[in-house]
C-alpha cells in the first residue's frame, strides 16, 4: 500500500518543502528593516555582555547551515542509508554511512556554534566554549539519529499495520490508510516546525487541536457516524461534544500543572469549539457524500447484475436439447395417434416461447402467468416420458388469485434441473414439485431422484448456469427478503425456497 501512495516521493516534497520552509521564515526577518527588532535564541547575552551582535554572522548564516545540514541528513538517511541496511551484502557500507553523518552532523553543530555563540569566547575561555561545543554537538547529533531511526522504526510499523488493514473491509480500510498518512503528514510537519523556530503555546495549542481532529476523524468514520445517522445531525455532534467535555477535562486537569488555569481553559475551550463546530459538521458532510455514492455504486451493479443475470438466462433457457426433444415427442405422437395430443403438445411449446420472448423481459410479473409457465413446461415434459412406467412425476401447484407479483423464470430453474439430472428412461425416477403461497410468501419445493452420471453424457461435468444464475438473481432482487436451501444425498436431490412477494403496484 505505502507503494502505491508513492511514499517515497512523498516523503521528498514534504522535507524539501519544510527546508524552503525554514529558509524563507530567515529571509523574512531578514527584510526587516530593523534588524534591532528581530529576536533570536543568543542576541540577549551579546546585549548583556556589551558585545556586537550581527545578525548575519551570528544567526542567519549559521542557521542557513544547519537547516542544509538537516535536510541533507534526511535525505542521505532515507534514500541511501536505509536501503544499504536492508540489504545484507551493502550493510557494512550502511553502518560506514552513518558513522560519516554522525561526524558529518558533529562537526556542522561545533562550527556554527562558534557563530551562533561566539559571546563564550569573550566571558569564558576558549578551552571551556570549545569542549562545550563539542559536547553539545556530539549530544545533538546522536538524538538527530535517534530520531530518524524513530521514523524508520514508525514507518516500518505503520507499514505492517496497513498491510493488516488492506484485510479489511474497504470503508474501514480507506479511513484507516487516510488516519496514518494524516498523522505521518503531521509528524513531519511538527518536527520540521520545532527545528525551524521556538515551540510556543500556540503552536502546541495548534497542532494538539489538529492531532485531535485526525483521531476524531477515524473515530467517527468508523463507528461514530454510523452509530448516529439514522439519529441525525444533532445525535452526532451530541456524541462529539461529550467526547470534547470527557477529553477535555483530563486536558484541563495535565495542562493545567504546566500552563496557568486561564491558559488551560482557553485551550480546552478552543478545541471543544473548532470540533464541534467545524470539524465534526464537516465530517457528517463527507460521510453523507461518500455514502450517497455507495448508495449509487450499489444500485448501479445491482441493476448491473440483474440485466446480465436475466440476459445469461433468457440464453440459457433457449436451450436447442430441450427444443429437439420437444418436437421429437411431439412428431412421435403425431405418429402414434389423433392430432388432439400433437396440437395440445404445439400449443403448450407456443405458449411458452411467447412467455419468454415477452414477459420474460419485464422486471416483475403476476405469479399466475409464471405459474401457467411453470405448468406449460411440466405438461410438456410430461408428454415426453409417459411412455416410461417406472418414471413418476407428481406436482402440487397452487393457483394464484392475487396481486402478488415476482421476477420472470424464477421457479424454471430448479424444475429445468430436476427433469435434466433427476429423470433417466433406463431407471426408476421419482420428482415432485410443490409450490403455495401463504400471506404473500411463496414456498416452493422441488425433489428428484439422483442417478449416477454416465461417462458418455456430454453434460455430466456440466450443472448449466441455472441454479447459480438464480442464486444471484435472488440476492439481488430479493436481498434479505428470501431463503434457498439445497439439499443432496445419494439418493436425492432436494431445493426448498421461500420468498416474500410484493402485490401488484
């Protein structure tokens, strides 16, 4: 995942921007035309020793330096260091790399220091402001490491943890990958900000108010929203402002042994007012448009779906075997006696191409012409193996007086699929179909024999799309509003499906 958000680019631009950053907040105290008023860390003890100060020598050169320094060391960290410890045979160069930028590091913070301190050489001697710049310097490069190794260790982890949430379901996963990459965005900007001038209280002020808005953010992605939005707006932002009073009490409790009590309460009071009030209305705004586009994606392939599911099966149910068989038995029959079976043959077979080539292409029609369907294709199948004793079909199929309506060539299926693999004219079979409707719900029962699947039969690997279109056609059109069960033994197929229906409109 951190490869396909390009992290690495990423991470390029934001510490180049952070340099640029630094160097244009120099520049702008630098075009001050008063330069008596610009303030930094060292100028009140050159004022205080009586020394000349120059703002130039003694500040923005040397800062030039060591923000140079810093985004250099970034960057031969990140891009060339990191890649050598990860590879075995390049490791040694790796660990050669890091000892030159410790040094590297040591000696930039001793040298500047000169400038940025030099008052030492006037009030102490110069043995002493050297060794304190040594020590200094050496402090400050080893935590400058220890903090790009803390980034490489967060990285890692946040890494790992995405490859665990690309488990998830993509809602989830979407709000967690933005959570890591808005506190990475904000980590990198903090420390940037921190090397760049002086952490004042409304700087910790700020970026609290914005780590808090990040959290609250997954938090009401995940659960918070959802929890709420039948509720409404006003549900949600009730749930926000108990988290604020909950969140901002223990804030006003830590705070306030560091900062006066005014200081706290105006802190806990800013950020209780920018989430409630801003961020939180904000949030409900975005869940509303992603999920209003959900909404629409849905609908879009389940209509999707549908066209194509009753498009593979009006194909299938076209079928040439089934065809040619009908119109053997109905030519045998001619043979055999008076055309009174032949026509009843002919006019079962027209009325059921009528249905398919019609009604068949509607979304819902009356159950009573699926019913007549149903009973045309039992007929006329019946005609076929009549002549067999040992075959046995029995059917109890209810009229249908109502209203009620449902998709076209819903129940065929499972029928179709019982006379293919449950009847055989060399064995005994058994099938029998029942279908009733009780308070606008429709039970359907078909059971079969099962034969044992000959090696010369050309479909013995092949169930057709039948049952698994019909699967599909009845979660999509009947979502929480059906039950299908498939049953099979050695010696029996069995389907039981219940389905609620809805009148006609």
């Amino acid at each position: 995942m951190l490869e396909k958000i390009d992290l690495k680019r990423m991470e390029f631009w934001g510490a180049t921007a952070l340099y640029a950053l630094a160097l244009i907040l120099l520049l702008m105290d630098v075009s001050d035309s008063n330069m008596v008023r610009v303030w930094t860390p060292y100028r009140k003890f050159f004022e205080q020793n009586h020394l000349h100060y120059s703002y130039s020598k003694n500040y923005f050169f040397p800062q030039v330096a060591r923000f140079t320094g810093y985004y250099g060391a970034f960057l031969l960290w990140n891009f060339v260091i990191v890649p050598c410890l990860l590879v075995r045979r390049r490791m040694v160069w790796g660990i050669v790399l890091i000892a030159f930028l410790l040094g590297a590091l040591w000696s930039l913070l001793i040298v500047t220091d000169t400038w940025l301190r030099s008052y030492l050489f006037y009030i102490k001697s110069d043995d002493y402001a050297y060794n304190l710049f040594m020590k200094q310097g050496l402090v400050t490069a080893v935590w400058i490491l220890l903090a790009l190794g803390g980034y490489l260790l967060a990285k890692r982890i946040i890494a790992n943890l995405l490859v665990h949430i690309g488990q998830l379901p993509l809602q989830y996963r979407t709000v967690a990958q933005n959570v890591f990459l808005a506190l990475i965005v904000w980590g990198m900007v903090g420390v940037g900000i921190v090397m760049v001038t002086t952490v004042t209280k409304p700087f910790i002020l700020a970026m609290g108010i914005i780590l808090f808005s990040i959290l609250l953010y997954g938090l009401s992605f995940s659960t918070l929203i959802e929890d709420t939005l039948q509720k409404g707006l006003w549900a949600y932002l009730l749930r926000i402002a108990a988290i604020c009073i909950g969140v901002g009490l223990m804030l006003f409790v830590i705070v306030g042994t560091v900062w006066r009590q005014r200081d706290a309460t105006l802190a806990v009071t800013a950020n209780g007012f920018f989430q409630v009030f801003i961020c939180a209305p904000l949030y409900w705004m975005l869940y509303q448009r992603g999920l209003n586009t959900r909404r629409q994606l849905t609908s879009l392939q389940t209509a999707l779906g549908s066209s194509s599911a009753n498009l593979d099966f009006l194909r299938s149910q076209i079928n040439p075997h089934f065809l040619f068989n009908a119109l053997n038995t109905l030519y045998g029959t001619a043979l055999q006696e008076s055309a009174e079976r032949t026509g009843e043959g002919i006019q079962r077979l027209g009325d059921m191409m009528r249905f398919m080539l019609r009604e068949n292409t509607q979304e819902k029609i009356l159950l009573a012409r699926e019913i007549e369907y149903l009973r045309n294709y039992v007929a006329l199948q019946t005609l076929r193996i009549q002549a067999s004793p040992d075959i046995t079909i029995s059917q109890h199929i209810e009229d249908d007086l109502s209203d009620l309506r449902i998709a076209p060539m819903l129940l065929i299926p499972f029928v179709e699929n019982a006379f293919k693999h449950g009847i055989s004219l060399r064995k005994p079979s058994q099938l029998a179909i029942s279908l009733q409707i009780r308070e606008g719900r429709l039970y359907f029962d078909v059971r079969n024999t099962v034969h044992e699947k000959q090696d010369h039969d050309i479909e013995a690997d092949k169930n057709g799309i039948g049952l698994e279109n019909v699967r599909l056609r009845l979660q999509l059109l009947y979502p929480q509003k059906h039950e299908l069960v498939v049953r099979q033994t050695a010696l029996e197929f069995f389907i039981h499906l219940t389905v609620q229906l809805t009148e006609k409109v």
